[in-house]
C-alpha cells in the first residue's frame, strides 16, 4: 500500500483547529486533479501547559487511509 508521511513542527504555531489537506504529485500520473486527502477531523492545539480532554498524553501521530483507496483482492 502505498504511504507518505507528513510531519508538521507545530512550533510556534497559535493554538487553534487547523484543518490538513495533503496534496502529493505523482509523476506520469493520468489523473492528477485527485492526488489530495483533506482529514475529516481538525487538527486541534492547546496553548503550552493545558491539558489534554479525557486525560490522553501529549504528542503522538495518526493515520488515515484514503477511502477512494480500493486495493485489488482485500475486501473492504
């Protein structure tokens, strides 16, 4: 299965919900106006020092698969 990984340094960045949208290039690619995956759900950052709902940790990563995605043989 093909995969990218984006890696955003929130650094200085204002808290806030910052909604993602990857955009990716594929070279020889017949159809390129569908190369993009926007996240359903934002992304969400606290001011330095607050804590997180529910009592999750702090960092982390997440994963999201692309539901045009419809590889041969794996039932969906």
């Amino acid at each position: 299965m093909p995969a990218e990984t984006i890696q955003w340094d929130t650094r200085g960045v204002k808290p806030g919900e910052y909604k993602i949208r990857a955009e990716f290039y594929v070279w020889g690619d017949a159809s390129p106006f569908d190369n993009f995956l926007d996240l359903r759900e934002p992304l969400v950052l606290l001011p330095q020092g607050t804590a997180f709902p529910s009592g999750e940790r702090d960092g982390g990563a997440a994963m999201v698969r692309d539901p045009r995605y419809k590889p041969a043989g794996i039932p969906q």
